[in-house]
C-alpha cells in the first residue's frame, strides 16, 4: 500500500508519498511564513497552511506517478485558530505554539494550576493550546470553533470534525487517564466540551478527502513530535528521541500508565492505538532552529548551513554563554516572560565564539531535559535525533558531549511523516502490527562523547549559572 503522508510543520509542510516497505516515492516540501508581533505573539495564515498542504501534497503525488491508497496527516501541536464550522472559513489568524500573548491569562488561572496538573498532565503554560484558545475567544472571535490546525486542515480537505488523542493530550483539556475531554478543565478555560471535536485514535477511519483526486481515505493522525517519537522506534518505556527543527523537542516513552512528572516535564499520550494508549515524557526548548535563523538574521552565520564552519572554526565559545529563551522558558522552568541571552562576553569574544555558544546553549538545554527524565525514570541510555538542524554535526557532538551518552542520527530527515504513515497502515489494515508498520529506523551515524564526565558537569554549572541570571531578570517592563 502506498500513503500519502503530510507533516504541516511551523516553518514548513512536507509532503512524502511512501511506498509498501516505507521507500520515498515522491517528495515535496512548501515554506511557511510565521510572523512574529511586538506584543509576544507569533502567527500564521490559516490559508497559507491550507494552500501547502495542497500544494506539497500534490507535487508528491506527481513525483511520485504512482497511486496512494491512503493519507495521514501530523500537525504542529498547539497552534489554534478559530473558524466557521459550516463555510470552513478561518476567523482568526492561526495562533502559533510559541506565542506568549496568554501568559496573563495563565497568570489569573494560577489557582487552577495544580488541579490542571493532576487531570491533564500538562504544567498552566501559554505555549499549550487552552490558554491560547480563551485568548482568542477574548481578544479575536467570539463566534465559531476554536481548534487545533488538524481539525480544521482536515475540515477543509472534506474528512471529519476530529483530533486525535495526542493531539488532545497537548490542549490542557484532556483528562489523561481517560483520554477524553475534561469537563472540569474545559469549565476552568470557559470552554464548551461539546463543541470540541471527537477525540479518535491516532489509527483508523477520519473520513475521506477529494483534494489530492480521487477520494482518499485519511486513516493515519498525530502530532508531529509523538510521530517521530514512533518512527524512532521508541516503544519501550525509557526510550528517548530529540527532534531540532524550529525547536527542539525531547520525549521519552513511559508506558501504558501516564507518569506524572516531579521534575517539571509535560506528560502526554504517544499514541492511542484501538482505544488503549502509551503514554510519555516530554520537554521543550522553543527556539532551536528558530534561534539560529535568528543569528543569521544578525549576519553572524551565513545561515543554517554556516554554522558548522563559523562555530567549528574555534575550539571553544570563548567563555561566552547562550541561553535560547528567545520565546521563553519551557520544561522544566516553564517561564514564559524569560528572554533569550549571550552571557560571558569579553573583547576576545568573535562571531565565531557566538555561534558555538548558540550551538552548545541548545544542546545544554537539551541535557537539563535528560536530567528531568532521569529524576522521573531511568536515565536515558542513548538518544535518538532527527530533525533538519541534526546536519550540524558540531551540535549533535555538542549533545553527546554533555549527555554523556551516544546520540544516534536518524538517517531519514522527514520521521514525522514516517511515524504517521505508520499509523496510516495500521488504520488502513494494511498492517497489523506496530513495529512492522514503522520499519527499522536508520541511523546515519553516531556521535560518541568526546569529553570527560567532569568536563560536561563543569559547561553545564556554566549554563545553570547563565539560566539563573535569565531567570532572575524576570519579566521585562512594559
């Protein structure tokens, strides 16, 4: 069987058709545009992601010449728009993961925080889609639905009214031992459960499409970051994957019981199979990708491509230190008003220390995450990565160096769309077993660490020290 798999990101969509042993077919990938406002927000049109969807999806299926049987469909996340349920039409713009334009409504909500916690999984934070969506219900569009893309990106392409559980699991509104709306957090929020989609698996019938030409059946749904975790071949419980695209995104599998976390982790549904889900840890930093588009934007690299050769250039950051709260603090600080900083600067300091500070604040971020996991389970034995910004091989040594463990890179760039194709089989019925609908999941290569034990503690005293000035600084004036 061949599918159609389409991963609507947050800089791009990317659109493989994946044949029966999962071989690249066809190929096609479409930018998008977030715009960033001076307020904290972050945006998109809603009709730019309609648009490249189509037109990935079709290129893929021309380079392809070859017929699909089904689709499946990954989406960003948090990002939330509201629209009009009968025309399709987007109200809003779409309200991006990383705005931070809730953060108030988070802060008057704080008394629900614990309670939140308990039911969901999730910390009160604005980067989760219930803050964002009482954000627009206030400032933007008092009619229509408020959705995450995926159901309304499924809406415009003829399927159903639909998310699926991990999808749901990152909204704030999902009770995670049932994996079904939450009345009591919907009441928290103002929301109505009546008016959000049916929360289905992440395999199985979520209607048919006539976009792509004949109808097609889209059987396959996921967010993008539980997606890979499966295409890593992450099933056992302690098995961890790092995704570095816009940012950068560890999750750790737990099991078939949600663990709630004690060291600042989100916990979330990986994948909800035949009504039973798997559960996992997860943990963010937000600017990863992002972070060095923006030092190309300074002119300090010539863009994700020079960072290598600037950083790689010196030994050392030179004592400088780069924290990436540029959208704010994720796990396991979840401090949305955080700024991102360069610490350490002296006159020695060149564009080439900065870059390497920016390549090993990410990584450092990156091990703060592990640490977390390994205060709620099992330290993490090896990481998986994937993601565009893993062709730095200066950063993926970085997080090996730190970590202290290897870091295996997944040879296949695109292990979003692979993890959803995977769960297009199985709703399909083209397969029948999990494992074999992923495939083995290639490593590229590996990075062993090169740096002694104590050598890592000592950078990472470094970054603490540097996260506690950001964190000290606080909220800037307004």
């Amino acid at each position: 069987m061949n599918i159609l798999a389409i991963d609507q990101g947050t800089s791009a969509t990317k659109a493989l058709v994946l044949g029966p042993g999962n071989e690249v077919l066809g190929s096609a990938e479409e930018p998008v545009h977030p715009r960033s406002t001076a307020d904290g927000g972050v945006e998109q049109d809603p009709e730019e992601l309609y648009r490249s969807v189509l037109g990935a999806g079709t290129a893929a299926l021309g380079q392809a010449r070859a017929p699909v049987q089904a689709m499946a469909l990954a989406n960003q996340g948090e990002t939330v728009l509201a629209w009009d349920r009968r025309s399709g039409r987007a109200l809003t713009p779409a309200i991006v993961w990383q705005d931070r334009r809730s953060s108030d409504i988070c802060r008057r909500l704080s008394g629900s925080a614990s309670r939140l916690a308990a039911i969901t999984g999730l910390p009160l934070d604005p980067y989760f889609a219930a803050p964002k969506m009482t954000w627009l219900r206030e400032n933007l569009a008092a009619e229509g639905v408020v959705t995450t893309t995926d159901t309304w990106l499924l809406a415009r392409l003829g399927a159903g009214y639909v998310t699926d559980a991990a999808t749901a699991s990152r909204t704030l509104l999902l009770d995670l031992e049932t994996a079904d709306w939450s009345a009591e957090a919907c009441g928290v929020f103002g929301l109505d459960p009546g008016a959000l989609p049916e929360v289905g698996d992440c395999a199985g019938a979520f209607g048919e499409t006539a976009a792509f030409g004949p109808s097609l059946p889209v059987t396959g749904l996921a967010v993008d970051q539980q997606a890979a975790l499966l295409a890593e071949r992450c099933f056992a419980a302690g098995e961890a994957k790092c995704t570095y695209g816009t940012g950068a995104f560890l999750l750790a599998t737990t099991g078939p019981a949600p663990v709630r976390s004690t060291a600042g982790l989100s916990a979330s549904v990986a994948w909800r199979l035949a009504g039973s889900a798997t559960y996992c840890l997860d943990g963010q930093v937000y600017t990863a990708g992002a972070a060095v588009r923006w030092l190309a934007g300074l002119g300090l690299v010539s863009g994700a491509e020079g960072l290598d050769a600037a950083g790689g250039s010196v030994p050392d950051s030179g004592g400088a230190v780069f924290v990436p709260a540029l959208a704010g603090l994720g796990a396991p600080h979840w401090r949305p008003d955080a700024r991102g900083a360069f610490l350490g600067l002296g006159l020695g300091v060149t564009r080439a220390h900065l870059a390497r500070a920016v390549v090993e604040g990410i990584a450092a971020s990156v091990a703060l995450l592990a640490g977390s996991v390994a205060v709620d389970g099992a330290p993490i034995g090896r990481l998986r990565a994937d993601g565009g910004l893993t062709r730095s091989r200066l950063l993926v040594q970085a997080q090996a160096d730190l970590l202290q463990v290897p870091v295996e890179v997944s040879k296949a760039h695109d292990a979003t769309a692979l993890g959803v194709a995977a769960l297009a089989r199985l709703g399909a019925g083209d397969r029948d077993d999990l494992a074999e609908a992923v495939g083995q999941a290639e490593v590229e290569w590996v990075a062993e660490p090169a740096i002694t034990a104590d050598q890592a503690a000592e950078r990472l005293a470094a970054y603490d020290l540097a996260v506690r000035a950001v964190l000290a600084q606080g909220a800037p004036s307004r």
